[in-house]
C-alpha cells in the first residue's frame, strides 16, 4: 500500500490549485483524478471570466476569495504564461428602473473591497460597446479572461515540479478512516482493465466538484446534496463577433441562479452568449434537450438589438454543482470545512462560480487547514 501525507480527490481547477499550494509546503502529495485528462469536468466548461467579487455577500467565502483570487490569478497568470486579458466589464441596466439596483451592486462591490467601481451613463457605453444598448452601466475595471484550459494544467505543472504525483484515470471508490490516516479505495485506469489499490494518506480533501456531495457520503456524511445546474452557450463567430469588444453584463437573476445571460469576447476572437441556468437530472447531462439558439438570440436583443439568430452557432455547456434545489432562493456560500467525525478529511463543496477566480485563495485557505490536520 502507497503513503501519502496528503492526497487530493479531483484533478479540476480547485483541486489543482489546490496541489499546488500544499505541494510547496509538504512531500508525498498526491492528486487523483479519475478522467484521463485534468479540467474535463466543470473547470473547462465556463465562461473563463476573471470575476471582481460584486456580487456576493459581504464576509461571504466568495467574496473573500474571490476579490483575493482576481488578484492572484492575474499575478499567476503573469508569472506562468497563461493566456489572459485584463480587460474589464460592463453590468449594463437596460432602462431606467435598474439604474437603482446597478448603483446597489457598487455598493456591495465596494464593501467587498472591489476597486475602481464607476457608473457611467449612456455616452461612455456607446463608446466603450458601441452596439450595446443601455442607458446607464457599472464599469469593472478588474474583470478580466483567461484560459481555463491552461491554467487549470499550469497549477498542475507547478505542482508536479514541486513532487506531487498527479494520478489520472483514478477514481476514488472508498474512504476507510483509521486512528492516525484514511484507506482511500481507488480504480485505476479504463473500465475494462481497471485495477483497484489502495493509499493510505494523512489528510484527504475533498475536492470532487459535483461528486463531492457523493465522496463525502463515503465516509457516512450527508450533509450536502449536489444539483447539477447546466449553464448553455451560443458562439458568435466571424465578422458579427466584432458586435462585442469585451466583457457585457446584464443585471443577475434576483433568484441568485445565475450573473444572466452575458457577453464574453474570448482569448480566441469569437464571442460567447450565455450561460443559461437549468436544473437538470444527472451530473454528466451537458446535450440532452439543448435550448433552441432562438431563445439565445431572444435574450440578447435586450442589450444587442442588432444581433439575429444566424448569427449564433451552438455552443458547448456546463455544470454548476448547486447546493439550492430546484425552488429554492438566494445564493449558498462555498462549503471548505473539515469533516464533523473524520476532521484528517477536508471537504470542498458547491464550488460554483467563482470558482475558477477563487481557486488560488481556497487553496491557500486549504493549505492553512491542511496544516491543523498533519500538525
Ligand atoms: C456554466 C458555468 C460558467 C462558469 N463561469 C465561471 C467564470 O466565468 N468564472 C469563474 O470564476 N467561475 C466560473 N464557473 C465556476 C467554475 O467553473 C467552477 O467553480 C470550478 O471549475 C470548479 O472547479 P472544481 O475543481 O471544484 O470542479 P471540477 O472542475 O468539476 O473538478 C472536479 C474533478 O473531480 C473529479 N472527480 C469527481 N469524483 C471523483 C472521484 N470519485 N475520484 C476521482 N476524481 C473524481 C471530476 O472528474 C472532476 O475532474 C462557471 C461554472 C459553470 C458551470
């Protein structure tokens, strides 16, 4: 049986960060990850938007770590060549009715500590977006975009030159805790010719994204329940993209289920519409019963009359691991706490947006709780 000092379920954004962090300050760390390749799950299949930290409670964990993550994503971003553009965001009231909810949004910002709020009415829109109808507009300066892709793999590359073992096509079956360390049960490699080990590590954490409300459930506790809500795009390629120069919001849902149906200009040229926000049956549901791309077109019209629906192509769709169900209201908070009866174990759950951002901030979080574990 392999020994690790700490070993880390999910190979997505947070779990790679994640390994990064603890990998500079202890050895025999490992990372399992039971796709083939990391960030095939949730972390790649987003907006890749750098977020301010506006919309969140106040003292809220994605607050904190978001506002804390903009700035170290960015910074590692520099450092590791991950593509990137700090270029800013537009929140764009439509009409006269959400100036007032607008000039609430800079106020939560601002007691989040976001810097350079600033409204700004329809002249400077026109010239900043010259296609976006709005008549008035929160301008975020730290709201950026970078690539999902590269920087879930480049948190992954420092930590292996630091000695962790990144292991994928394993998948976690078991959590046996004993006195001092946790049995975790693995499957390794393709359905067909799968071999079952086993690690004996000191701290585990949990940080398997959808299925996390199921890894917990290993070691008896129920505590949360995961409901997939699936997040649509629609891509707008070609000559259109040029309807969009940056990042254009509207106002969020007031169900707290989404930031709305936004534009994001990507790394690549194109821009994207969307997400949506459906409650869906099943943590691997991206394709079944896609929104017709005229609804897309329908919803954008508000702040972008010109666009049609030919200009709109399918695009790809995502799953944010909600702890509301179907019904409920308001926003949960991420969930980073060690287990009530098996504290070596460390559980990350309903790390939807702003995930991506805050994932260098959770993971230094993470870190600090890592060390009251192995102390
Ligand atoms: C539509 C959409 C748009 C979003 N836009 C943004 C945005 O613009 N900006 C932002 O900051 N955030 C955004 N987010 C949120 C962000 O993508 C997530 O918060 C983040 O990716 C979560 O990362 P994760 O590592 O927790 O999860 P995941 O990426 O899902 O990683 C978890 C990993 O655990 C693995 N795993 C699960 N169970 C096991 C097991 N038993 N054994 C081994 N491995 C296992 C999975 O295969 C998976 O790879 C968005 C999310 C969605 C859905």
């Amino acid at each position: 049986m392999d020994q690790a000092n700490i070993l880390i379920i999910g190979g997505g954004v947070i779990g790679c960060a994640i390994a990064r962090a603890v990998s500079e300050r202890w050895q025999d760390v490992f990372l399992v990850e039971q796709f083939p390749k990391l960030g095939m799950a949730t972390s790649t299949r987003n907006s890749g938007v750098n977020h301010s930290g506006i919309y969140y409670p106040k003292n809220s964990l994605k607050a904190r770590f978001c506002v804390e993550g903009n700035r170290l994503t960015y910074e590692f971003c520099k450092k590791r060549n991950v593509p990137f553009r700090h270029c800013g965001k537009l929140v764009v009231a439509a009409d006269a009715h959400e100036v007032e909810e607008l000039a609430a949004l800079k106020k939560r910002g601002e007691d989040n500590g976001v810097e350079g709020l600033r409204l700004i009415d329809a002249d400077e829109i026109r010239k900043r977006e010259p296609h976006i109808k709005g008549v008035a507009a929160l301008d975020v300066p730290s709201t950026g975009i970078v690539s999902a892709e590269e920087l879930v793999h480049a948190y992954a590359r420092v930590a292996t030159n630091q000695g962790a073992s990144i292991v994928p096509r394993a998948r976690v079956i078991s959590l046996e805790p004993s006195a001092q360390t946790i049995c975790v049960g693995l499957r390794i490699g393709d359905e067909e010719d799968a071999q079952d080990e086993t690690i004996d590590a000191r701290c585990v954490i949990n940080a398997a994204g959808l299925y996390a409300d199921e890894v917990a459930a290993m070691l008896g506790n129920r505590s949360w329940k995961i409901y997939p809500v699936r997040g649509e795009y629609c891509e707008v390629r070609g000559p259109r993209s040029s309807l969009i120069n940056n990042l254009v919001y509207p106002l969020p849902h007031s169900d707290g289920l989404s930031l709305g149906v936004h534009f994001t200009k990507t790394l690549w040229g194109t821009f994207l519409l969307g997400p949506t926000a459906t409650y869906v049956e099943g943590k691997d549901n991206y394709e079944k019963n896609r929104l017709p791309i005229a609804d897309f077109a329908h919803s954008a019209k508000t702040l972008l009359p010109e666009i049609e629906e030919k200009d709109l192509q399918l695009g790809y769709s995502g799953l944010r691991p909600k702890l509301v169900p179907p019904g409920g209201k308001g926003i949960a908070d991420f969930v980073i706490t060690r287990d009530s009866n098996v504290p070596q174990v460390i559980h990350l759950v309903g790390m939807e947006s702003p995930g991506l951002t805050a994932a260098p901030g959770v993971a230094e979080h993470v870190a600090q709780l890592v060390a009251e574990v192995l102390a």
